[in-house]
C-alpha cells in the first residue's frame, strides 16, 4: 500500500493543504495544514518467512494560527473511520520564531496483504 497516497485521500474532505513530512521549500504557508509521516512500519504477522500484514505507526501533524480543536476532531473521526488507531496526542511546545501552533497525533495502521 502507498501510505502517503491513502492518508492523503483519508484527510481530502478536510479541503486543507495536506503535505508529506514537510511544506516544500518556497511555498506559502497557510493558516492551517496539515503533514504527516511513517515513523516506523515492521512486520505484525509472519509465517514461512512471508509477511502476512505490516504495523504502520503515522504521525500527523496539525498545523494552525487559529484555534485547531475542531480540525484535530475531524482528523481522528476521518483516521479511525478508515481504520488507523490513534495510540497518542499531544501539543508540541510552540518555539520563539513559530508561526503556528503544532498538535502531533499517531496512529497505527495495519496493512494486510
């Protein structure tokens, strides 16, 4: 499975920018967005040295000037709808020269073959 292909289609009613790993050099940041990446992905299920299904951990990152708790809401009820469990969330510490607020959420995904 192309994870970047299916967490941006996951994330597409949202109408927002949605990035792998980062905002590409040059662009224009808008006020809320999102990007997201593979952390880790190992095997969860073997047999006869064939891997059955694949344990994908996905960070997204939400983005935002304004206040970002509806979006972060709409994120998860998109995320779990398509079958990701969300394992942690929390609000990454806003730096001096941040332009906005930053909520990391993670979730595993099992992909079976």
């Amino acid at each position: 499975m192309d994870i970047t292909e299916h967490v941006t289609s996951v994330l597409a009613p949202l109408k927002l920018d949605v990035l792998f790993n980062s905002v590409p050099t040059g662009a224009t940041i808008p006020n809320q967005y999102i990007t997201f990446l593979e952390i880790n992905s190992k095997p969860a299920l073997e047999a006869s040295d064939h891997e059955y299904e694949t344990e994908r951990l996905i960070q997204v990152n939400v983005w935002s000037k304004p206040n970002y708790f509806q979006l972060v809401e709409d994120i998860k009820r998109l995320m779990e709808s398509a079958g990701y469990e969300r394992t942690i969330e929390y609000d990454a510490p806003k730096q001096e020269g941040d332009s906005h607020f930053n909520k990391v959420l993670r979730f595993v995904f099992y992909d079976e073959y």
